[in-house]
C-alpha cells in the first residue's frame, strides 16, 4: 500500500509538471518568432472571417477593425492591462470590457471594481452606507457597470464558454464557435464571426429596403446600411393635422410644426397665437363648474371632458380604515371606536389608540436595545436611539485624523475637519472637509467691471488677472480734454479718450473759423533729444508727445480773387521759378514764388535765399578714358584734375600697374605704350616657335625673328646657320655638293652587292635541301663510320667582307 501511495503521488507531480511545461511554452513570447508563425496566424484569421466573407463575395474591407484586434491579441506583448501595467497572456483569465472592448487581467479588474465602489461609498453617512447599489467605470472608456455586474468567473469573448481551453489554432482566448452576438443597432441578424475580441462589424446580410418616406422603389442594400433617403419632399402630415412636412426624406418622426396658428386652450375659454406644434394649452383659470352632488365646485385647473363625481360621495373609510360608511357628502366621516392597529415609525408595533385622525403618536414599549457600535446594550423605550459613550480610535479617510466619534458603527464618516490649503487662485483657502488629494478649484467668484462699473461680469476666483474686461454699451462720461465744450460720443473704455474728431472752430485772424478737425492734442514726434553713445548702442523707437498745434492757414475762398484768404496777395502761377541757381548747371525746381533780393542790382534771373539748393552730383564729362566721378557736388566751372590711382594690366597681361589716371587721360599714343608696358620682354611666341625679342608692347608680336638656326642639306652633311626669318621667306636654301653624291653612288652599290649576296646564299640552301631530300629517296646507307672531321661552309658576310670594307674606309678617310 505504501508503494502503491508513493507511486501515485510521483505520478501526479509528473503530470503537474508536464502541464505547467506545456502552459509555459503556450504562454511565452517565443512561438511570435516560430518561422511559420505569420502562416498559422493568417490561416487562423482566415477561417475566422470565412462565414462572413462567404455572405460578400470575398469583400473584407469592413473587417479591418476585427483584424486590427485580433493581431494584437496574437502579437506578444501587444495586449497589455491597463491597470496592472502587465502582458496579457494565453492562459491568464481575462474579461473584456463591453464599450472599449479593452482587455484586462480577472484579478485586476475585480480589485478595480472593489476599490471603485468603496471610493464613490466612502462619504456617504452610516444609514446611507451600503444601501445603494453605485456603479463603477471602465478604467478606459469610463462605462459604468453596476455591482452586480462585477465579473466573477473566466468567459470567452462571446460569453457562451466558461474558463476556454488553450487551443494554439484559435484565437488567444476564444473558444472557436461562432458568435451569434447580436449586431449593434439591433437589426435581427448575429454575429458570423467566430468568438472574436472588438467589436462585431457591420451585418453583412442582403435586404429589400425602400426609403424613410417609402415613396421610391425598394433597392437590395447591406443590412448595415439599409436606412436611406431619396432626396424627396417627405409629405407626411404633421401632428397639427393641417400642413405637411417639407423637410427632405428623412428618418424617425417629423419635426414639430414650424408655423404659428390661432388655438383655443382645453376648456375653451381663451384663445391665443400658437405654434402648431403645441395646440393643447391650459389657461390658468379654475374650471368652478357644480359637481353632480350639487354642493361642492370643481377645483381642478382647465381641463377637458366631464368634471367628474364628487370626491366625498360615495363609501368612504374611517381614519384606521376598518368601517366603511356611507354619508352625504356634507358630513365627515366619524371613528369607529375600534384600536388604531396602524404600523409605527419603528416597524415593530403597532397603536394601542381608539381610532384616530391625524398622525400616530411615536413609539413608547421599552424594548431592549443594543448601541450602534455594539459594544453595549440597555432597556430603553422604542423611538429613543442608543448611543454608549465609546468613542472611536480608526484613522478617517483623509489618512490623518482619527474618527473620535462616539458610538462609531465601523463606517466612519468623512473627516469633519477643515482643510484650510490655499487654493491655485492664491486669494482663498480650500473650505471643504479635510481630504486626500488635491483641493478643488476655487469655489468663488470674482467680479471684472468695465471702467465705469455697469457691466460686470463673474469669472472664477484667480482669472481676474489675465481675462479682460467686460466692452461696456454704456457712452463714456469723462469731461473732454479740449477746447470743446462737450466730446464725440465713444462707449466706455479704459485708457485715454481717442483725440478729439470735432471741427476746430476758433476764430482766426481773418475773422474766419478754422474747419480742420480738432488740434489741441496731435501726436508729435520728438526727434534729436537722445544722443547716442557710440555706434554699439541700439537705436531707439521715435518718442511721441501730445500737444497743440496751431491753426492752419485760413482756406476760404475770397469773391474778388481766386485765391484763399490767407493769400490774399501776390500768388504763384502754378510754373516753374526757373532761375538760376549757383551751380550755373541748374534752374530752381520749386513753383512760382517769392523772391528777396539782396541788392538793387542783383539780376532778375539770379536765384534767391527762397530758391531750392541744388542737391545734385556734378554731372559734366570727365576726360576721355576716366572712368572716375568728380568729387565735388554740383558746382562751377571746370571740374578738377583726376588723382586717383587706375589698375591696370599690362600689354603681356602678366603684371598689375598702378597708373595716375591724370597721366594716362593726358598721354599720347607713344607714351600711353610706354606707360602701359611693364619693360620686360614680351613673352609671346612667334609662328616659328622662337619667343618674341621685343619689349613688352601691344599689338601683334614682329614676324622678322633674328634667332640663328641650322641648315642642313638633304643628305644632312653640309650644315650652316642662318637667321630663322630668312628661312621663313625661302631665301637661303643648302644643296648637296658632288662629294654628296658620289657617297650616295657608293652606298647604293653596296647595298645591291648585299643583296646579290643574300639571294646567292638562298640559292645555296635551297640546293642543299634538294640533294639532302634525293640521297633519302635513293635509300642509301648511312656510312656506319664517323667522321671526323666536319667541313664548314663559310658565310657571305666572310667571304666578301673584305671586298665591302675597304671603299668604306676609303670615303670615311675622304669626308675626314
């Protein structure tokens, strides 16, 4: 038996052990890197979406959303819990959320869940607590659940299948069949799917469906898509039963009647302008009508149809409501004499009185009665509580006060306490009870007046510093700052008034009144008060002050002149002045106008002090081939010499020279040459090769090059040397002498005797070949014995040299 208990027990961690190797390897990240693993994972994802595709003809654009969810849940890693921060496995218990359709742990969101619903509970009171069944939120999407929704137990995505298996050809937590779940909006189709994390796509199911307002044809359409609208007047009569909708076609119920009719309200009695879509109206009059009894009116408020029977005709009961009688309605109804029996307030007993009108008295048995933190009882009566003097040493729920409350239930209430932390508005401290946490805003509001103070409006405490004020309709009432009596009117603001718009009207000197706009506070630029301190300092913006300008001159038209009152005197021609000014280059450009001459004689044609300057360079011509400008400005006379410095290259262009340009305008040909050449030779080439001899000059180089060369006749033995432009222009010319000649005879025969040899000498082996090839056919015997001695053909070269070598030695010893 021993045996047998130990076997069983080796067996069982065995099969432990090889369960939790086989979840390990389904759980790890490693298979994501398999070679085939994108080929399983497509061939999964295509068996999932087969039955839908089936129902579009291969059309899975609708599908995207459902693939992007299943590849995460197939990526490692991808799926993570937002609440714990970890991977979410094959073989973890998990629960999905039905609005997000986010995944996260079992574990997690039950712990979530918990601390959601004690979090929203906690500042509730001890009668409170408990009681009320509060919702907690998705930790994503914030969809509330109730606490009975709290998950418990491990579904598949669908919900048909508890704690799924772990199958490697399925999705991660599903459990392989389809759906069925119904589409959202409701259409009466499921899901064709198989169990799939997110949402379910649209249905893909084919219908006949026509329009909202069913006026045009029904068309085949996707049952996701069926609601359509033919563009159509939608005709239907609205609830007002006198027009029609004109709106185009549309879904759900028309839209209330947008015209105003006359309408009597439900008792008839007033009759008002109305919209259509409202016609019943009560009116506020009492309908006062007699009741059928006779003795009592109608209280009720317009209304329609009949008032109705008395409401004290009839049976009616007695107060406790065991004896019933039947009374006119002029009389009440008395007691019965029978025990009340009424339920207290406590809900325990009941009234000993004799039946009663009005209200039961409270509860008074002694009854025996445990405290509320159930640390003590006592006999005390039934409407009195029973709170024992214990008080309570738990920390509250701000973590820093203890709860000290007497009688505590174990619920302690919030932390009673003021916070008393400044708030982010800096003017307040946080009023409400002590917390964990950051305080809320400010509670308080603060008020922004415009510059008078009518309008106001309220922001919260801490924005009166960076809102802007309120714009105020209300004219501003400040006194002007002019001459004017009274200012433009210009709504509220703050800041100075804009400068005043009005007409000047002040009198002027003439007895006129200057039109202008107003001039008491023009802007004016100050220039020149800021000196600066060397060129390193910035410049600084152009300083404006307000102040009065004086009227401008009187512009009234006088009847017996053209011109304006404040010339009322000699007055320019509109042309040109025309005179002369001092340059003597130029006239004045101003128009016509007065002239101060400062002596009788001076010219009628001579500028004047009033005259314009000339402000103009000097525009005479420059000697020819300066290139520079006079320095002076417009003047006088001739313009003075040139001395500045011209850069030029020289004739060769190899040098740079520095020239005053008043000796090179002034030169004439032969000294600009010599002024322009940098005196070293010119290092040109001449068509024959040789460089130029010259000085450096301009033009083209001399063709008469002097260079002595060598010429040579034909033969290349006479030489004699000549000047190179000689031999350009063919004059000198070298012919070979008789020795020459004779020495060209000379060699010209040698050279037939060595060929004469050499054909002799091909003749002699062609010979020998022969013989050598005939004594082989002949078949005759090699002679058995060896010579020993080899005759040795002499060669040409031996046999004619000395023939050859004494006439060369005889016409080297000549030339010599």
């Amino acid at each position: 038996l021993s045996s047998l208990k130990k076997f069983d027990e080796i067996k069982k961690a065995n099969q432990a052990a090889a369960k939790k190797l086989v979840e390990d390897q389904l759980s790890s990240s490693s298979e994501d890197d398999d070679e085939d693993a994108e080929v399983k994972q497509g061939k999964i994802l295509d068996k999932t979406f087969t039955i839908y595709t089936s129902q579009t003809d291969g059309d899975a654009s609708e599908l995207e959303r459902t693939r992007q969810y299943m590849n995460e849940a197939f990526q490692s890693g991808a799926m993570t819990c937002l609440i714990c921060i970890a991977s979410v496995k094959r073989t973890q218990a998990v629960w999905s959320c039905c609005g997000c359709f986010c995944i996260f742990h079992l574990v997690c969101i039950q712990k979530w869940a918990k601390d959601s619903l004690f979090l929203v509970s906690s500042p509730l009171t001890d009668d409170d607590f408990g009681k009320k069944d509060y919702p907690w939120p998705c930790p994503k999407c914030r969809f509330e659940y109730k606490r009975s929704e709290t998950p418990s137990r491990y579904y598949c995505y669908c919900g048909k299948v508890e704690n799924p298996t772990v199958d490697p050809w399925l999705v991660p937590h599903s459990c392989g069949q389809i759906c069925e779940r119904e589409f959202k909006p409701s259409c009466g189709h499921k899901c064709l799917l198989l169990c799939h994390p997110g949402p379910c796509p649209p249905c893909p199911k084919m219908v006949t469906t026509s329009c909202h307002c069913k006026k045009a044809r029904a068309v085949p359409r996707r049952c996701s898509a069926k609601e359509w609208s033919c563009r159509l007047p939608c005709g239907r009569t609205l609830l007002c039963g006198q027009h029609a909708c004109e709106n185009p076609c549309h879904a759900g119920d028309c839209q209330p009647c947008p015209r105003v009719s006359k309408q009597r309200c439900i008792c008839g009695r007033q009759t008002a302008e109305r919209l259509c879509a409202s016609p019943q109206w009560q009116c506020d009059q009492v309908c006062g009508k007699c009741l059928p009894c006779g003795n009592h009116t109608c209280e009720q408020v317009c209304h329609a149809g009949p008032c109705g029977d008395c409401p004290r005709s009839g049976k009616r009961s007695c107060p406790c409501g065991k004896t019933k009688f039947t009374l006119p309605c002029t009389e009440d109804v008395p007691t019965c004499g029978d025990s009340c029996d009424k339920v207290l307030e406590c809900g325990i007993h009941k009234c000993s009185q004799r039946c009663h009108r009005g209200p039961c008295e409270i509860c008074r048995q002694e009854v025996e009665k445990q405290c509320r933190c159930g640390k003590h009882s006592k006999r005390m009566p039934c409407h009195k509580p029973y709170l024992c003097e214990t008080k309570c040493t738990k920390i509250r729920d701000c973590q820093k006060h203890q709860c000290r409350r007497k009688c505590c239930s174990g619920n302690c209430p919030p932390c009673d306490q003021v916070c008393g932390r400044t708030l982010g508005c800096r003017n307040h401290k946080c009023p409400s009870g002590c917390h964990r946490g950051s305080c809320n805003p400010c509670p308080e509001t603060v008020d922004v007046k415009c510059n008078c103070g009518t309008t106001v409006i309220k922001v919260p405490c801490g924005r009166e510093r960076t809102i802007k004020p309120p714009k105020c309709k209300q004219l501003c009432s400040r006194p002007p700052t002019c001459h004017h009596s009274t200012q433009e009117k210009h709504y509220c603001h703050f800041g100075r008034c804009p400068p005043c718009r009005q007409p000047c009207q002040k009198t002027l000197i003439c007895g006129h009144l200057c039109p202008v706009p107003c001039h008491d506070q023009a802007l004016v630029k100050q220039t020149g008060l800021h000196q600066s301190a060397g060129p390193w300092e910035q410049p600084s913006e152009p300083a404006f002050i307000q102040t009065a300008l004086p009227c401008p001159p009187c512009e009234v038209p006088i009847p017996v002149s053209p011109l304006p009152c404040h010339s009322a005197n000699p007055y320019s021609c509109k042309r040109f002045c025309g005179r002369l000014l001092d340059c003597q280059n130029h006239t004045c450009m101003k128009e016509c106008h007065h002239v101060t001459k400062l002596n009788s004689n001076a010219d009628g044609k001579k500028a004047g002090p009033e005259c314009s300057q000339c402000e103009e360079e000097c525009s005479k011509p420059r000697p020819a081939g300066c290139p520079h400008r006079c320095v002076l400005p417009c003047h006088p006379g001739d313009c003075p010499s040139c001395l500045q410095m011209l850069k030029i290259k020289c004739h060769c262009k190899l040098s740079v020279l520095y020239i005053e340009c008043l000796k090179l305008t002034c030169a004439d040909l032969k000294e600009k040459e010599l002024l322009i050449s940098c005196r070293n030779q010119c290092p040109k080439e001449l068509p024959c090769g040789h460089r130029c001899k010259e000085i450096c000059h301009s033009g083209s180089c001399p063709l008469n090059c002097s260079q002595k060369v060598k010429l040579r006749c034909l033969c290349k033995r006479l030489k004699k040397e000549v000047q190179c432009s000689k031999i350009q222009e063919g004059q000198v010319s070298l012919e070979c002498d008789a020795l020459c000649k004779e020495m060209k005879r000379k060699a010209h025969e040698l050279k037939e005797a060595e060929a004469k040899a050499a054909l002799e000498e091909e003749k002699r082996k062609q010979q020998a070949e022969l013989e050598a090839f005939e004594n082989r056919l002949k078949g005759r015997r090699k002679n058995k014995r060896r010579k020993d001695e080899v005759e040795v053909e002499q060669s040409s070269w031996q046999k004619y040299k000395n023939f050859i070598m004494l006439p060369v030695f005889g016409v080297a010893v000549v030339m010599v």
